[in-house]
C-alpha cells in the first residue's frame, strides 16, 4: 500500500512548493468527516476554506453533477446551453441583484470586478480615462493575480512579483472615515470583504458597513463586496453584509458556489454595473459551463431553503460560547461569525502551525495564519456533537503544549 509519506515525498519532489500543507493525505470523504490513505478519520474543520460549506459528497450536489456529466459539460459561451439562464437567474434573485457574470476561480471573479468597477467609472461616473482608482484595505485578500498582489498588504503574497499595477488606494479596515479621507473624484469603487478571513477572520466594529454604503452612495462610488468566503451562508446568513442590512453594488462570490466539486464564481450586480461589459470586452472558455451551473443551481437551492444559514447561526452560537471559555487557558482572542472563528493561540505556548500539527494528531484538521492564529471553519453541515467534540481536542491540545513547556517558564506563572 502507498503510505502517507510516500505521496507526500512524491508530491514534494514533483510539485512547487507554493504551499505548506499538514502531512496528511486525505482519500475519501463524507459530510464533515475525511479518511486518510491509511485509514484514518478526521474532522474537517476547515471545508476547503469554506468551499464545502454543504459538506463532501453532499447528494443533492453530486447528484446534479453526475446528472449533466451524462449529457453536457461544455460549450463555451460560444453558445447557449439549457443549464445556463436558470443558474444566472437563480443565482441573480438570490442576491437580490439583476444579472450576473459567471466565472471560474474566486480570483477571477474579483478581477472581473475591478474591471468592471473601472469601466463604469469612465462610461457612466465620467472618470478621466486611466485615472480610476479603487479603495482596498489593509490585511486584504483577493487572490493570488498580478493586479491583485500588487494591493495586498501581506509581504509574501506581494513581494517578488512587481512592478505592481496602479490604480488602488490602501486604507485601515475597519475605519469608515479612512474610506472616507480617501475617496477622490476618481475613485469608482471601495472593495472590501465583509469580513476579513485570510487576516484571521477579522470582524470590522459594528456599524462600519453600514457607513461604508452611505459613503459610497454619497460619493458615487460602487461598494464591491468580496463575499467568496464569508458568504453564502458561513456566517448564519446568505451573505455577511445583512448582518448589517446592506446591500452592496457588487457581489463577488466563489468558493462554496461550486459546492466543493467544481470552481464556480460569479460578479453580481444590478443592470446599470454589469450592463457596461459589452461582446468581446470580457470572458472564459469555461465561465459559465453547464457543468457549473449545474452545481451552482444545486448550490442556490440547497440556500434557498435557509436550513444551512439557521445551522451556521444556533451552532455558529455554541463554537464561539466554547471557544471563549478557553480565553486565559492558551488562547488570548476568539473572532468570527456563524461557524467562522479566528483563534488566537499565546504565542509563548505554541505557533499557529503547531497547534494545527497537534490537533491533526488528535483527529481534526485546521489551518493557521499569521502565525499565532488558527482558523476554524467546518462544513455547515457539522453535527453539534461532532463540534463539541472538536472543541474538546482543541482543549486537549492547548492543556498538552502548556504542559510541555519547561518548569519555571514565565508564561506558568499565576498557572
């Protein structure tokens, strides 16, 4: 039998090396739950960074996925095909908006936003052409593109790949006056996540988009919301700007758009946005694909239900109640919403990363950031159970690392 560290050796001598993965080799997997090569189970607790939010081998989506690989999968937006109008219709009335313009990756997605918010800048704003400037915030990410490292504000994502594309103004999250302090005659849009997950599920102060939108709209300036994580039910509801009531210019969703089985993304907004983008000005071979819009409609019904945001919301509720117990026992700060939490581990008891290798062994997979910080996001369709019990290896853990650290350490003191 192939072990886990023939891959995974397999894998480094043949792969690059643009991530740093837990050694684990994941073969199957069902609900919330995964099986390695050798036979072991873990919890998820990640969902392909909420890609699965319906969780693996969800039926519903399998089922529309196997259904059009029998019949169609691709025609290019050469021509139409039967799966098409119903997703964007579907995928439109979700989001309360007028039409969409579906791509593939999440990055895509945002790029296609930044050139549609530059395009209605100059045709309908009346920006001076090559002059259209977008506000980003500190801690962002967007994806992984030329145009898009060239705003991040994370060293490793940035440096390296210059010169960086022009055109966007870098303000403090969480500071609606530093929005407003930036904004000029040539500013077309604000692009921000609702909440900021790479950063470490950071949660602006309440209120903060609901400024934003009135400083948008006051300044004609389109509010662009990077939705692809935070939405589509993560945080107990669809998207994470109606915790606040507001509706933004765009949306751009991907991830858990293609249920875990296929990339699906999408800009969203109303006819006078999208309506810029004329025959031969945008596109993808494979945006669109019936395949696609197959799983994407899939997705949209298993939304319109509501089941999936009522589960992230009551046990959203109890992760974060359990997670705050643990303040002053290993973790110094609990962020989130719904079934999204940011972790901040003491750094003098253990990294991120070895808390991550320590909960692996234990049997739940996680991710960290930033060094300290661990993310903690699992399939929506995760049983209270199976959560209380994750959180209980969470405990195990830190008591294991604070336990191993030498006598006499500063940090045991008052212990």
């Amino acid at each position: 039998m192939t072990t886990t560290t023939d891959i995974i050796e397999l894998s480094e001598r043949h792969s690059a090396h643009n991530y740093h993965p837990l050694p684990v080799v994941v073969r199957e997997a069902r609900g919330a739950w995964v099986t390695d090569v050798e036979g072991r189970r873990y919890l998820d607790c990640l969902a392909g960074y909420s890609s699965l939010n319906f969780g693996h081998g969800n039926q519903a989506i399998l089922g529309a996925a196997q259904e059009q690989l029998q019949r169609l999968t691709l025609t290019s937006r050469a021509f139409f095909h039967d799966r098409f109008a119903d997703f964007c219709a579907g995928l439109a009335a979700l989001c309360g908006k007028d039409m969409v313009l579906p791509m593939n990756t999440g990055a895509e997605a945002v790029e296609t936003a930044i050139k549609v918010a530059r395009k209605w800048g100059y045709e309908v704003k009346g920006v001076t052409p090559d002059h259209a400037e977008i506000i980003v915030m500190d801690g962002n990410f967007h994806g992984r593109t030329t145009t898009i490292v060239s705003f991040s504000t994370d060293p490793d994502a940035r440096d390296g790949f210059g010169p960086a594309t022009p055109g966007f103004t870098v303000v403090e999250y969480g500071s609606a006056e530093a929005i407003r302090a930036a904004i000029t005659p040539d500013t077309v849009a604000v692009l921000l996540e609702p909440i900021q997950g790479e950063a470490g599920v950071l949660v602006p102060p309440p209120g903060y988009l609901r400024q934003v939108r009135e400083i948008c709209t006051e300044h004609n300036v389109l509010l662009v919301a990077d939705e692809i994580q935070s939405g589509l039910g993560r945080t107990g509801d669809t998207f994470a700007c109606q915790h606040e009531g507001v509706v933004p210019d765009m949306y751009v969703l991907g991830k858990a758009l293609g249920g875990g089985v296929v990339p699906v993304s999408a800009v969203v907004a109303d006819a006078d946005v999208l309506g810029v983008i004329k025959p031969g000005q945008h596109g993808s071979t494979f945006g669109g694909n019936p395949l696609a819009c197959a799983v994407g409609s899939a997705v949209i019904g298993l939304l319109n239900t509501g089941e999936y945001q009522a589960r992230a919301r009551e046990l959203g509720a109890l992760l974060h109640e359990r997670l705050r117990a643990l303040m002053g026992h290993g973790v110094i700060a609990v962020r989130g919403r719904g079934l999204w939490a940011g972790v901040d581990i003491d750094p003098s008891i253990a990294t991120g990363r070895q808390v991550c290798e320590a909960l692996m062994r234990h049997g739940v997979l996680a991710k960290d950031t930033h060094g300290s910080t661990i993310r903690l996001a699992p399939p929506l369709v995760v049983s209270e159970e199976d959560l209380n019990w994750a959180v209980d290896r969470l405990t195990e853990v830190l008591e294991e690392l604070s336990a191993a650290l030498p006598a006499g350490s500063p940090e045991l003191a008052g212990r």
